[in-house]
C-alpha cells in the first residue's frame, strides 16, 4: 500500500473517481471526500483547456471536462506508481506473499476466529498451513449468519460494509464479507495498475469523450442488523461522483426495471456521437444491449427525432420530466442513425459512433462466446480490453497486455494470499498445496486464496491454468468453474472443453452462428426425456439456422469424443448415450437470464449464465422453447 498523507487521499480519491472508463467495482465503496482544491484544478487548467479544444462535446459542462482531464491525469500518475512497485513485487513474491499473509493475520489475531486459530502466534506460511484447514463456504456459513444478526469481531475486526452475494454461477449463492481494506486494494492494486495498461495500450482513452456504461441499480435488502446485503459491484449509488462522465444522466438510474434503463442508456448514447468507451463489468451486458438496440432501434430514433421520450417505458412523471428536460428535436442525428440501422447491424458500433475506442469488459470465463460475437458483428473492428480477474473474494489478478487475443492475468502478490491445489488431487481428502513460486507453467490448479475479508485457505472453486510467469510472479488463463463440470461416469468434462468441441460443430453447420448454450446432465429431467443411458441435453440458441439435422447433431458429439479421450471411452463402451441436442427459439436465452436472476436475486451487473445447468426447473423451461 502506498504511503501517502491523509490530506493526499483527500484530494486524490475523488479525483481518481472522475475517471469513467475503469472504476469497475470500487468507485462509490470508499467515502465521499471533499471537493478538490482550487490550487490542484489550477496546476492543470491550462492543459485541461487544450485537450478541450481538441474534441468536439455536447452537454458537457467546463468544470466536468477539466475534472475529468485532471483525473485522467492524477490516476495516470498512481497507476504507474502502483505498478512500478507490481513490478518490485513480482521480483520477490515468496517474501511478499508472507507479508500479505502475516497482515491478514495480525489485524484478525483479536476475533473470535483468530483467537480460535491462535492467529498472534503464528510467524511464518508453514505454520499457517499446519494449523489451518483448507476451507469451502460451508466452513464460514454460520459466522457470517452471526454477522448479519450483530455479532461483531468473530471473523473480521471491523463491521463489513455490505454482506456480499455470489453470483452463484455454480451452485447457490453464497454471502461473503465485503470490507473497507478488499475494496481499497482493488482500487489501488486493480484499478489504477489496469488504467495505466489502458493508456498504454491505446492512447486514445485519455481523451475526454464520455463512456456508455451498462449497469443497473440493484435491489439491496438490509440484514437483521442493517447491513446491506447485495452483489459487491459498482453501481450507479456508488458512482454517483461520476455519473456526469457518462452518457446516461443521473435520473436515469431512479428507473427500477432493467428493459426501461437500457432502453435509456441507449437512447441517451446514441443522441452523442462521440461515445470513446462502451462499459460494462461482463460482455454479456454489452452483447445484450446491442440485441436490444436491434429489436428497439426504430423506437429510439423516433425518440431523437422528436426529443421526446417513449410512453411504453413506465417512468414516474418527475422522473420522466429531467429526462425530457435533457432532450430535444434533432432530425440530423435520427437521419444518420436511421441510415446506419437501414444498412445492417455488422460493424454497427463503429458507425454510430466513429471515434469509439474500446469496449471495456471481461470477456474471459464463461463471457468468452460474448465477445467473439460481439468482435464478429456488432463491434467488429473496435477494440476489447478484459482488465481484471476478479472475484467476490476480492481482486485475483490484472491483465497488463491489453492488445493480446488471449485473456491472461498476473497474480496480484498483495491483494491475497494464494495458495494451488493440483488439477489432480482436486477430490483428495488432505491435498497438498503449492505456493506462488512452485507451481508449473502448462499446469492446471484450483485457487485458494485467503483474503482481507475473513476467509482463509478458501477453495474458490476456478480452476487456472499457469501460461507463464512474470519475474517471479505466475500468469494465469481462467479455465472453468468447479461446480461446472459434466460429470455422469467421472469423464468430468470442462466448460472450456465442452466450448471448444461446439464452436468446432458449429462452424461445420452451414450459415450457423452461436448465440448461446447451456447443458444438463440427463439425471436431473428424469422422466421428463425418456431413455436410460445418462447423457448430455444440450440446448443451443443459433442465428442463420431454423433446425439442425441428426447429422448435424451427431457432428456435436463427435467433435467431444474427438477432443476427450475419457468421453469417447464412455461413448464406445455405451456407458455414455449420445447427446441430445435442442435447438430453442430466438430469445429463449434472454428470458432463462431473466428467470434466473429473478430465483436468485442476482443483479444484472454480476450476472454470468451458468453452462451446466443443476436446476431441474431451468432445463425443462428451456425444453418448452425448443423448435427443433
């Protein structure tokens, strides 16, 4: 952590808030501070006013654009601070890792939890691991439901400031303890270090054009003793400092239903054709936005040509009226976005607005179908920069090679303290773990991790593989999730696997495209598919294609057997049955993304579809959309 003085981050903090593109998921988490001071604003006026010069804004206000700009600055300034001293890490992680996990130690030593694990007596890595188990969820569950009745000091030392849900990507939602210092630590080590990247990479996005970000206001609910529990993203309450640097204005974000504030955000980004960076935590929330600027778009511009906004979205009439404040007749800009719409929807990004930089999301994981989509069609020709790998459990890693097609991630040597268990002792009773600077490159190992909210030795369930090392300092590819697996004779096979034998049958499908997919495991329908052999329903959403031919279908499970040898045993002994491929309506995705955060109160900003289905009720509502 940098050593700074308080009067710094007084004025620092709420500069580097101003910066739009990249406070993903701590911008509003550390406390409102005071305006800065004059004499910083004036440092930098006058090359604030000549960037301003250069660039062409509407609606924007002269203390937006030179706030902005001082922030560009002042966050580009701590980002190569920050990663200079990433740098001095990677050179010596066994002994920064210890640190990290003595911090951790020290500061929890007085809780019931370290009082428990007699934290103050422990000097070193290997003591720690002698007398602590590795640990799941189910280690922690009853604590932390202490915590949200008012128990203080059992696992942290400080009051949590929200209770955190999981997305539940592979199984029920788990809540976790949020804290001041995890979210600091992803700002200075995560934010800042993935910023500097950015600019390198593409010197462009220190311009001061305003970012479209897509994120929503998530229902809170409070705990029995008044912590907020929800997912631990940004939101448009926490960046509430910045919402100025984006498209869509302040009143936008009162409106509850996601369809209504995407029909805005929209509305609003198309209206400026000057848009630098579409944002959004996951490239899923990119790509859906598009497929409904596609459905919408006729509706939107006559909303620019009228400046008026459409009855069909249910706003109340204050609401209704800042926005239309904001709004007026501009036939010009409705002539060249009908003529952009009229001309097809490939490469459409770059038309709409010509001077977009990037498109900043994850795009890794089980978002990696997203982004090929949207690079392929949509936001063909403009640049994508997946920043961060991080978790609930707080900031994992940074990709610091922006350019580069493949998704890869330093380890942040102070953010946690990781821990490797291999691919192969993943069902051993007492694995043994390997450390940062043991482990393999070309290796597959499950993260552990023990981190500044309460969790230690913790199986967070992603299974990485080691590419390569940075000094001394692992990189790692995500490869899949535990809980994601297909698994109905122990063949286990992958998310990444699975993706990569469809994308192979797919492009043997004429005028295919995927959109989406998700399987189950046959032994969760039960009767409802008939047939004895356990075997794979995969449900596919395509464009270009009405129905798929048994041929076509057999090329799917062909293509796994080729790519898995354990699969295509299973397969030749009839262990296995064949896979039974449905291919569902257009938009049957959408509406299964719908009910799936509806059953568990995910947000929109943290939603991942889940590629192994393990609910009954979501493979027979997919079932009902199937056509062919």
């Amino acid at each position: 952590m940098l050593k700074m003085s308080s009067s710094w981050f007084r004025v620092a903090l709420p500069l580097c808030f101003a910066v739009s593109s990249v406070a993903l998921a701590i911008s509003g988490q550390i406390p409102a501070m005071p305006t800065p001071l004059p004499a910083v604003i004036g440092l930098c006026s006058v090359a604030g006013m000549a960037l301003i010069l250069k660039i062409k804004v509407e609606n924007r206000t002269l203390s937006s654009l030179l706030s902005q700009h001082v922030a560009v600055k002042v966050v580009g300034w701590l980002g190569r601070r920050q990663r200079r001293k990433l740098e001095a890490d990677t050179l010596k992680v066994k002994e920064v890792q210890q640190e990290t996990l003595l911090k951790r130690l020290r500061k929890s030593a007085d809780t019931y939890y370290g009082r428990q694990y007699d934290f103050s007596s422990i000097k070193d890595i290997k003591e720690f691991q002698a007398c602590h188990p590795i640990t799941t969820y189910t280690h922690y569950q009853d604590l932390i439901n202490r915590i949200a009745a008012g128990e203080e000091k059992l696992i942290i030392a400080e009051k949590p400031l929200i209770l955190a849900m999981t997305s539940g990507t592979s199984g029920s939602s788990a809540m976790l303890l949020s804290t001041k210092d995890t979210n600091t630590e992803f700002f200075l080590q995560g934010v800042t270090v993935c910023l500097d990247a950015m600019q390198q990479a593409f010197p462009e996005t220190k311009s001061l054009q305003r970012t479209t970000k897509f994120f929503y206001t998530p229902t809170f609910r409070q705990s029995e003793a008044g912590i907020p529990i929800g997912p631990n993203s940004s939101t448009p309450a926490s960046s509430r400092h910045i919402l100025n640097l984006y498209t869509t204005p302040a009143p936008a974000f009162k409106v509850p239903g996601e369809k209504d504030t995407l029909y805005l955000h929209l509305l609003f980004a198309l209206k400026d054709p000057n848009v630098g960076t579409l944002e959004s935590n996951f490239a899923s929330t990119v790509f859906y936005a598009f497929s409904a600027l596609q459905e919408r778009w006729q509706e939107l511009v006559e909303d620019i040509e009228r400046g008026k906004i459409s009855t069909a979205l249910s706003l109340e009439p204050k609401v209704r009226a800042k926005l239309e404040a904001l709004m007026k007749p501009d036939p010009q800009r409705a002539a060249q976005l009908r003529a952009h719409f009229q001309d097809g929807f490939r490469e459409i990004a770059k038309r709409l607005w010509p001077h977009l930089n990037l498109v900043l999301a994850v795009d890794s994981g089980s978002n990696q179908i997203y982004g090929e989509m949207l690079r392929e069609s949509y936001c063909k020709g403009v640049p994508f920069y997946s920043p961060f790998y991080a978790a609930t459990e707080g900031l994992i890693g940074v990709n610091l090679w922006p350019q580069e097609s493949e998704r890869r991630y330093l380890l942040c040597p102070r953010s946690m303290f990781c821990e490797f268990l291999p691919e192969s002792s993943l069902d051993e009773e007492a694995p043994h773990t390997l450390l940062m600077e043991e482990v393999k490159e070309g290796e597959n190992y499950e993260l552990l991790v023990t981190n500044a909210s309460g969790l230690y030795r913790y199986r967070i369930g992603d299974i990485v593989k080691v590419v390569g090392f940075h000094n001394q300092c692992p990189i790692v590819e995500f490869q899949y999730r535990r809980g994601q697996m297909l698994n109905v004779r122990g063949e286990k096979v992958s998310e990444a696997l699975f993706l990569s034998a469809l994308k192979k049958a797919v492009a043997q499908w004429p005028g295919a495209q995927l959109v989406d997919y998700c399987c189950a495991e046959s032994g969760i329908l039960g009767d409802t598919i008939g047939g004895s052999d356990p075997h794979y329903q995969v449900f596919l959403e395509l464009k270009g294609v009405r129905r798929l031919t048994e041929e076509q279908r057999h090329k799917l499970d062909i293509s796994l057997q080729q790519d898995s040898a354990v699969y295509k045993s299973f397969r030749i002994k009839g262990s296995i049955g064949p896979m039974r491929v449905q291919l569902v309506a257009e938009g049957a995705f959408n509406k299964l993304r719908k009910q799936m955060m509806a059953y568990s109160s995910t947000s929109p900003n943290t939603f991942k579809m889940q590629r192994v289905l393990r609910r009954k009720e979501y493979a027979e509502f997919l079932l009902g959309k199937t056509i062919s």
